[in-house]
C-alpha cells in the first residue's frame, strides 16, 4: 500500500513537473537551462515518500488459519496461517483520519488540479497540434488531462471519506453504499492507470 501510494503521488507530480519544464522551456529558456535532473528526481522522490508516510501506520496484518483468498507473503505469518490487511487502531482516531484525508485532499486533489489547469494554460499554443516543435508539448498535456481526469474521479471517494470523517470504522465500512464502494475500486484502478499509460 505504501509504495503504490508513493508511486501514484510520485506519477503525479512528475507531470506537473514535466508541465512546468515544458513552460520553462518556452517561456523562460534561461531558467530552464539550469534545471537540476538529479535534484528534481530528489525532490519528487522525497515528497511522495513524505505525503505517503502515513499509509505505514494506517494498517496492519493480522495472521488467521481460516480459508480465504489471501496469502502468507513474504512468511509474516507461522505456518498454516494466512496474512490479512486490516485497519490499524490509528485509523480510528478522528485526528488521524482527518490528518490523512485532508492530506490526500490538498496533495493529491487540489494542488495537482491547480497546478497542471494553470501549467496547461501557460503551455497552450494554438498552433499545437499542427507544429512538430511541440511534440514533446503535446504529450504532456494529453497525460496531465488524463491525470485531472483521473482526479476528478477519486474526489468522490474522498469526499465521502470527509462526509463520514466522524462515523467510526464499522460505520464507515458497513454503511458504505454499494456505488460508494465501485467508486473506490474505479478510483484505485485509475490511480494505477495514468504511469501505464503515459506517452
């Protein structure tokens, strides 16, 4: 759970970087010159992990001999038991679930929402689609929509996580209407999507 958080928070904001390189290099060819690769990989690679950090506490693995769809991976369990991802107690804290909500919210949601409408905006040339300078210019748009686009749809599980921000856990996952619930499995799937298919 953690690295896919990490890899989708880091797959975020290597676009609006891509966003903001593509600005630079149009408008301001001087800054651009002196971008740092090393540096910006450091700084996306420890922002992620920083915004991510919380998933290593909001879970747990219990062990069970029970027959079910789950393995023992990596051996955490005796023998004969299986291992089980549950929430952890953390998670039902009021102020963690609402530290991690609001996180993901302004992380995730709003400031790459902001970010990549005003970069795109800045990019756009009405000459695009036609001039082949603008290839590399192009692309970027077309993976930082599909990236607004897949935004778009985790807000609706995330906004039902701040609706019920108060309900405990058992209420939170038992009183889950059933469109609720595709939404989550719709919204994780795409926030594996957008890497896969990047140009």
């Amino acid at each position: 759970m953690f690295t896919t958080c990490v890899g989708s928070t880091g797959s975020s904001f290597c676009i609006i970087i891509l966003c903001a390189e593509r600005y630079l290099l149009v408008s301001h060819p001087d800054k651009h010159r002196r971008i740092n690769t090393r540096r910006v990989v450091l700084v996306v690679s420890i922002f992620s992990i920083l915004t991510s950090i919380f998933v290593l506490f909001e879970f747990e693995i219990i062990c069970h001999g029970q027959e079910s769809a789950h393995e023992n991976f990596l051996g955490v369990c005796p023998e004969g038991k299986k291992a089980y991802l549950i929430y952890s107690k953390l998670r039902s804290h009021l102020g963690f679930r609402l530290f991690t909500t609001l996180s993901m919210l302004i992380f995730n949601q709003i400031l790459p929402f902001i970010i990549t409408l005003l970069l795109n905006y800045k990019n756009y040339r009405s000459d695009l689609l036609t001039n082949p300078d603008y290839i590399l210019t192009k692309k970027t748009i077309i993976a930082s929509f599909l990236l607004l686009v897949t935004n778009l749809v985790q807000m609706v599980p995330l906004s039902y996580e701040i609706y019920t921000i108060t309900s405990d856990l058992q209420t939170f996952h038992f009183n889950m209407p059933e469109w609720i619930l595709k939404s989550y499995q719709i919204s994780h799937f795409l926030a594996m999507l957008p890497p896969a298919l990047y140009p």
